[in-house]
C-alpha cells in the first residue's frame, strides 16, 4: 500500500492510499482536482501532470522519452514533470508528494 499525496493548484492537499494501477487512476477515482487523465492513461493528452518533489524523483523515476515528448507542448514542464498516468503504484512510491500543474 502506497500513501500519495496530491497538492491541488488551490493549495487542497488530499492524502490518498493505493495498492495497484496508476497515479492517475487513483486521482480521477477521487475527484483531485486538475487531474483529468482525458486520454485514459494512455501517455497522449498531458492531462494528469504533475510536479514531482525533487527529493521524491528516485521514487518515481524520470519521465520516459515519450512522456518527456508530450511535456514538452506544457509551458508548465519543468525537470520534476511527469504524466502521473505513467508512474505505477507500488511500495517504492509510498509517501510521494506531487503538486497538480494546473
């Protein structure tokens, strides 16, 4: 069981658990805000971007060469980016904080 936390562009931090699937999934399952994963989880829509805290990126890795291609059309893309669609819940994630980019 991972315990994620989002920070929302409105400064609401919601703490979720998950145990499988995607980041992304389990923010759409709960409404957090600015996470809409509109392509589904399919790394082509940037609509579940997320800012990854520096010190939390050995937990979840850096962006994919296609991921990195698709925050490249954000203006709001920086080097702690990533599709929270391409980033899987597991243990190693467990206490990652991530700020939704809009």
């Amino acid at each position: 069981m991972a315990k994620i936390t989002f920070i929302t562009s409105d400064h609401q931090t919601i703490e979720l658990e998950g145990d499988s699937g995607s980041v992304m999934e389990l923010a759409v399952e709960h409404n957090v805000n600015g996470i809409d994963g509109d392509c589904g989880g399919v790394c082509s829509c940037a609509t579940c971007h997320v800012h990854v805290r520096p010190e939390d990126i050995e937990k979840t890795g850096a962006a994919s060469e296609i991921e990195t291609d698709m925050l490249e059309l954000d203006d709001n893309a920086d080097a702690y980016s990533r599709l929270s669609c391409q980033i899987a819940i597991s243990d190693a994630i467990d206490g990652v904080i991530l700020t939704v980019a809009k």
